[in-house]
C-alpha cells in the first residue's frame, strides 16, 4: 500500500514537471559554432554573477556548491576573451583569504567538499604566479598527508575522513592532482589515485557502469525495480574525471585506469540517454522522473566532449549524443540566462522543476559548453 501511494504521489508530481517543461520560451542558438556557444556561455555566467547565492548558516563562499560554481567559471574565464571573470574570481579567493571552507577543521575532518575550492585557486595561481592564492591549501593537504585519514569507506554523514560518497570524486582528486603539477611533487597525486581507486572499488559497480551514491544506496531499487543511480551522482563522477586526467602526463603509470573508467561510463551512459538529449534525475527508471536534469545531463557532455576532444572518445559514436546532450542543455536556459532543471540539493534523485536552479549545475554547464567551445574551435563539428 505505501508503495502505491508513493507511486501516486511520484506520479502527481510528474505531472506537474512536465506541464512547468514548456515554460522556458527559445532564446539561445543551440546549433555548434563558436558565436552561438559563446552567447550562450556568457548569458549564463553574467546571470549567475548577477544572483550569488545567499551566504548564510553552511552555505559560505568556499562551500561545494559554489565552488563548483567557480570550478566551471575559471575554465569560461579562459575562452571568453575578458580578464572580468577572472577578475570576479580574485575577488572570491581574497574574501575568502584562500583558504578552505570555514567548517573543514572544526566539525567535518577531511570533508572533500570543504576543499574543492582549491581547483579555481590554483588555477588563478596558474595566471597570476601569486604564491598567496595556494600556500593554504597546500598546508591543508600537507597535514592530510601528516596525519592521513582512517577508517572504512561506509558512508557516515559529515564525518567520513575518505572518499565514502561519489561526490566527492569530483571535489577532491582534481585539487591532489592539480597540487602536484604546480609544486612538483608526486606526493599529492600518489595520495590522490590511492583514495580514489579504494572509492571505486567500493562505489563503482562493474555490471552496470555506474555509481552508487554511497554505501546506503547498495540495496536501493526506483518503482521499476532498477538499482538508484542517481543522475547528478554519477554526474560528479564524470564531470571530475576530466578535470583529472588533463593533469596526469600521458607517461603516468596509471592514467589508463581513468581512461577505462571514462571509456566504460561514456558507453553506458550514451545507451541511457533520454531522447531529447538530457539524462534523468534517477538513470535507470526515467519513467518516475520524465523531465531533463541538467545538472547530471551537464557533467554528461562535459566527461563526452573532454573524452573527443582528447581523442580518447570515438568521434563518431559519440557526436551525435554530445548534440543532443548540449541541445538539452541550451533548451534549459532562460532569456535572461538563469539555467532551470537543476534538481536541488539533497541526496538522491528527486522530480525537477523548469524554475530549478543551483550554483553546482551552472559550474558544470560552465564546464561543458567551455569543452563543446574547443569542440566548435576545432571545426568537429
């Protein structure tokens, strides 16, 4: 009985969804060239600058989501042909006094969303060579390295020193990897691909090609009977493998395991892709969950069209998904720039609204269209 109420309920709610699905009018080009990409990008970016999200209780200006924000933002900074971003960026790293997120050594130990900030800062670093934007982080994971994290991968909420939840696959690894290539020192990326490789052994299910969110979710099943892949949980798995392997030298002994974990999710995840080109807040029972999600549906295109662009991705079989992924994508966005379809934050998938809109899934837009921009630069498409 209270199966079929929450299938009722789901059901409702759907509806709901899908009536909200036609309320964003056409505004963006989505067809691949550098004019149209740019246009979008740059609505995008300005809207977001223009609405910060509210900074109060545990949402600070170092926190996951923004960082997540900013991640993407540093990689648009690169292509849009104006110092304003990176110059809004600054701005964030010297409020904040470049350090990690304020609750990371008072409550939440070695919390990889308290760190993820650390990938815009050292990218700034990169530009600026001022050694004042790093030198916390750097200390940060120093002690980690000191005193190094114990205890099992089962999830345990806000106080797991490893990498228990997939999240954190992309807020972690890429600050480790990226630390080694402006210091020199192999001892962050050693730590990095060590955490890593145990998350995945963990996490990482070798039938389906997917995540599981944590260890919470391993006996988890939708209204169809399918296992709960999330869709922005897999996504953070996909989104932080490019942000990876673009610091790991083609001679590292073990680069080709991520290139196996990106070629293994990428066919999966073309194979599951919705028809209008967006992927479901819960991947394999999109019937409960009908309408795109774009924060998922970003990291998708972006771990795409990084794996083509690096030629790690078969062009031909994969173009015709990264379309249709950017298609969603664009379809997504409001005149005004605002991206909708965003589901909100929370664990688990949940039904999205066209109003939806968080910080993390506009980093990950970011991210994607900057890739689908190099995509455009190359004349792929």
């Amino acid at each position: 009985m209270e199966k079929k109420g929450s299938l009722i309920l789901i059901l409702l709610i759907t509806s709901l969804v899908g009536f909200s699905q036609v309320q964003i009018p056409s505004a963006f080009n989505a067809e691949i060239n550098k004019k149209n990409v740019k246009a979008v990008l740059t609505a995008v970016a300005d809207w977001q600058i223009q609405n910060p999200l509210p900074i109060a209780g545990r949402i600070t200006l170092t926190e996951w989501g923004n960082a997540t924000l900013y991640a993407g933002m540093v990689d648009w900074a690169a292509i849009a042909g104006t110092d304003k971003y990176y110059e809004w960026l600054r701005g964030i790293g010297d409020q904040s006094k470049w350090t990690y997120n304020i609750y990371a050594d008072k409550t939440r130990g070695y919390n990889a969303d308290d760190y993820c900030v650390g990938q815009m800062y050292i990218e700034l670093y990169r530009k600026y060579k001022d050694k004042k934007m790093i030198e916390p982080i750097k200390t940060y994971l120093d002690h980690i390295l000191l005193y190094p994290p114990v205890g099992g991968l089962k999830f345990v909420p806000f106080s797991s020193q490893r990498w228990t939840w997939i999240d954190a696959l992309f807020m972690a690894p890429g600050v480790w990897a990226k630390m080694t290539n402006v210091t020199g020192e192999n001892k962050y990326r050693d730590f990095m691909f060590s955490e890593y490789k145990a998350s995945c052994e963990f996490l990482y299910d070798t039938q389906y090609h997917l995540w599981y969110e944590d260890s919470n979710w391993f006996d988890s099943t939708e209204v169809n009977g399918k296992p709960v892949f999330w869709g922005r949980g897999v996504g953070w798995v996909m989104g932080g493998l490019p942000v990876i392997m673009k610091e790991l030298p083609d001679k590292y002994e073990n680069k080709n395991y991520f290139v196996t974990l990106l070629r293994e999710m990428s066919a999966k995840l073309i194979s599951i892709q919705n028809a209008d080109g967006s992927w479901s807040a819960s991947l394999l029972d999109p019937a409960s969950y009908p309408t795109p999600e774009i924060s998922g549906t970003a990291f998708f295109v972006y771990g795409l069209a990084y794996g083509v662009n690096s030629g790690y991705l078969d062009k031909e079989t994969y173009l015709p998904a990264i379309k249709k992924g950017w298609e969603a994508m664009v379809a997504s966005v409001w005149p005004d720039g605002k991206v909708g379809f965003i589901q909100p934050r929370g664990k688990g998938p949940k039904p999205v609204t066209s109003e939806m809109t968080e910080v993390y899934g506009v980093g990950g837009f970011l991210l994607a269209g900057t890739e689908i921009f190099k995509m455009a630069e190359k004349g792929i498409f």
